[in-house]
C-alpha cells in the first residue's frame, strides 16, 4: 500500500505541477518581473498537498480528478498568495520560505505584494475559465468559486490573519487559538476538498463530509506545525525554528506543553480519519493525513 | 436633459452605495477592524462611475440592472482594494484618498493589506452568489467573473501597475505611457462595461462596443487626471496638487504639455463619445462622458 500511495501522490504531484506550468501567465518580454515573481513562489510549493485534496476528493466522489485540475491550481495559487503576504515586512516579516528567500527578498516589497494580488486575482480566472480549459461543468465552476472566495476571505483566511495580528502579545486561550487556526489553515484545506467535491457533483452530505475532513486535518497540520517548531532542524524545515518562541506567540505547545500537544495531533487526525471513513475509496487520503502527522517538516 | 441625467445618475449612486451597504460583511463583534476598514475605504467611493456603467451598461443591452448589482458592486470593491494597495508605503505611500487618511494611515499597514486582499476576494464572492442574490443568470455570471479576474490581474491593472513601477525615474515615450494607462485605468472600466453587457446577454458586437468605449474613457479619464494635477487644487482634489511633478512622474502633461493634453483628453472623449453611437439609448452614456472631461476633481 505505501509504495502504491507513493506511485498515486507523485503522479498527482506531477499533474498539478505540469498544469501549473501550462496555465501560469508565461515568463518574458518586457516588466517581466511579476510574472518571474509568480512562478519563483509557486514552484517553491513542495507537495502540493492542497491541489492533491481537490483532485482526490473530485475522484471519489466519482468525478474525472483531470477536469478540476484548474480548480485544483487556483487553490495553490491562492495559497502562495498568502504566503507570499503573510511574508511581507508589515506582516510576519519573514525572510525564508521553504528554504529560498522570501517573494520580496528576492524581487522587492512592491513586487511581492503585486504578485500577491496578481495570484489571488489569476485564482478566479482559473476557475471561471476550467469550463473552456477541461470542459468542466460551468454551474459547478461558479460553485468552486463561491467556495473559495468565502474561505479566503474575511470570514475565512484572512479573517483568521486578522485575529492572529490582533492577538499577538496578548494570552490566547485554547478556543481563540483554536479558532484562529481554524481560519487561517483549516479553510483553505476546507475549500481544497470542498471543491473537489462540488467539481464531481457531490451531494450535500458528502460535501459536509469533505468539510468537516479538512476542518480536523487543518488543526492537525496546524498542530504538527507548531511542534516542528520546538523539535525539528532549520534544514528539515527550510525556515528557522524556534521563532514562535522567539516571537512569544501562543501555539498549541507553548499552551499545553509538547506531550500533550502531540496528543492533540493525534486526536485531530483520528477524527479526521473517522471522517473519511464515511466516504468511499478512503485509502489514498487515509495514507495522506497519516503522512501529514508524522512529517519531519 | 442635464437634470435628468442627474437624477438618473442619482439614483444609481443610491441603488449602488445601498446594495454595498447590504453586502459587505457587517461590523461588529471582535477582530472588527478589518471589517472596519474595509466600508472606511469603500464608503470614501465618491460617484461610483465603475457600478454605474455595470448598471447602464445592463440596462441599454436589455438586461434588468437589478440583476447585475452584485456584480457592479464586485467591480468598485475590486477597485478599492487597488486603491488601498496603491497607497501602502511599498507603493505609492500616499497618506491622504479622496481627503481622508488613506486605509493604512487609519488601519495601520498590515490591517490596510488584509483588507484590500479581503476586497479582492470578496468581489469575486460577490459575483459567485449574484444568482442567490439577485437571480442573475449563473452562466453569465461565471463569464463576468472571468473577465474582472482577466482585466484586474498581471495581463491587466495589476500588469499596469507593474509597468508604472518599473518605468519609475526613467523616460518614457508616449505609446508606453498609453499602455500602462490602458492597463492601470481603461482595463478596470473595461471590466465595468463588459460585465454589464455580458448580465444583459449582449452578442459580441456589444460587447466589443462596450470595451472600445471604455478603453477610450479610460485614456480620457487618467489624461484628465494628469492635467488636474497640474490645474486643481488641493481642496477640490481632495490630495496634494503637483505630486506627479515633485514625483518626476512622466504624464501626458509632461510629455506633451497642458494644451496638447488638453486636446488629447478631448480626442479620446470623443472617440468615446463616437463608439456610443453604435449603441441603442445612449444619452445617460454620452452625459456621463462629458461630465468625466469636465470635472474639476
């Protein structure tokens, strides 16, 4: 079963990463250096665990994962988006990112926060244009768009930046952080998956199921996140550890102290798990979230 | 007539300023800046010239414009979130929009980002839930949202943009400085007018029409800009007056002087004004055109 999960993630991975190419804006001609910006950030995406989701979840529920490939982009775009803000000066300044240097490190501020909204923006052109690209359905497209414009925003992802700008210094309690992690990592896995769903035809209760799936595994990943922070190597991360400590930020290790922490990831993938089990053909992400727990970076 | 339009041009601005109203996300609660600063810098909107022509641009094409007010309203929210952008210190570094602190000097810089990108993407939420909202056609919605994301990313404002920066401090001969002008300001009044044919179900000679016309309105309009830099004064414009000069910015005023800019502004007026023509009832256009040559701020 692992090698066969592994042959699967890769030929995903190798899908995503080809459809990426194929529909970013091309490199060259003149003021290049937006579009260098775009595709330097999104090629830095490692596993593309994101678009995975949405292809696996269109698969399953009986949908051909090839006509959500662009959905399945438009998520990852809009997650380096994020990325690449959250990065900036005024933001969590940080000067890494998956071991290179940060979007405005490499091409400057006004660049980065450019190809930031030039990601974000190409995300729903993706979308609204799958109809034309893999014939997808245009009603379900619209759907998918819906979706994910209400995760990313302000009462999704960029709602919890807000809450986690305005938190800090401050002492979180568990169901603040929880919330905040919610937002700012669950919704976007939430709206990885729900896409999936809505791209095959799913109905109502798979789409909950899809959802409440991406809910517990965001809190775990979030939750493995923050013990690599204390236990992982700057080379495995690719980014300084330490720095929620350094920074004074409240994580669910510095809340309840590493063991039980790691506990809590736990019983978020479990309950993620359960979920799946209500699905059919869960093997492949059952593979997937146990991989998520028990990564090194 | 004068009286008419006004009234006409009245009660679109009312429709308009109170469906945006009903839309955005309420404020109140906790972690409310955000939202705060999102109706702060939408409300600063002034006459809503991009929602109107969505709207007339629905209604001349047959269309009820009813229909297509989420999709008006998705057009100026996205243009706020440009603004908002284009004022951070990393761009522009304008203190002052339209007489009021501009969003970061009210929000603070990392507030001003978040809801600019939650602008962003609320326009395209907007679109997504218009067949909810107002029972607009799905189908068209889906195009309209393809277009807005086409005429606001790289290829079109955010390219412009790009462009403007890039070209800071050098010397540049007209045709380039028309092509950012085409994306940084026609490109978005192009979406304007487009998406109101495309809710109306226009063929694509309307459409065609709709986008010649705006792109000329849009070389007017910023032509107009530049000279009011140069003629208008701080109160009427609501920011400093001579700021592309003390910038060393190359406008159209620079390259060719006040007079010829002048006549410049009335050329693509007129081939604005002439592009009407083709269209059926074009009266509240053709006022409206005319009034954008000859205001004072």
């Amino acid at each position: 079963m692992r090698n066969e999960f592994q042959a699967w993630q890769e030929a995903y991975l190798a899908q995503i990463n080809a459809a990426l190419e194929e529909y970013l804006p091309a490199e060259g001609g003149s003021f290049n250096a937006i579009r260098r910006a775009m595709r330097y950030s999104v090629s830095a995406g490692g596993k593309r665990i994101r678009p995975t989701l949405t292809l696996e979840f269109c698969r399953i529920f009986g949908g051909d994962p090839v006509s959500a490939l662009p959905v399945a982009c438009a998520v990852e775009c809009l997650h380096t988006y994020s990325l690449i803000h959250d990065d900036l000066p005024c933001m969590d300044d940080d000067d890494f990112r998956r071991g290179r240097p940060s979007c405005h490190k490499e091409f400057g501020e006004a660049e980065a926060l450019l190809a930031g909204d030039a990601l974000l923006t190409f995300a729903f052109e993706l979308i609204a244009s799958a109809p034309e690209r893999t014939s997808a359905d245009p009603l379900r497209c619209l759907k998918a768009s819906r979706i994910l414009a209400e995760k990313a925003g302000v009462l999704g992802m960029v709602g919890g930046q807000v809450m986690d700008l305005e938190t800090e210094g401050t002492s979180l309690d568990a169901q603040t952080l929880t919330e905040i992690h919610r937002l700012k990592t669950s919704a976007l896995l939430e709206a990885a998956c729900l896409c999936g769903a809505v791209m095959a035809g799913a109905d109502e209760a798979g789409c909950q199921c899809a959802e409440k799936y991406a809910r517990n595994l965001g809190l775990a990943f979030q939750t493995v996140d923050d013990i690599l922070d204390v236990t992982s190597t700057s080379e495995e991360l690719g980014k300084p550890v330490g720095s929620d400590a350094e920074n004074q930020k409240v994580t669910f290790v510095s809340l309840y102290g590493l063991e039980k922490a790691k506990e809590l990831a736990e019983q978020t993938t479990r309950a993620a798990a359960e979920t799946l089990a209500l699905l059919p053909e869960q093997g492949f992400l059952l593979e997937l979230t146990e991989q998520l727990l028990s990564r090194r970076s």
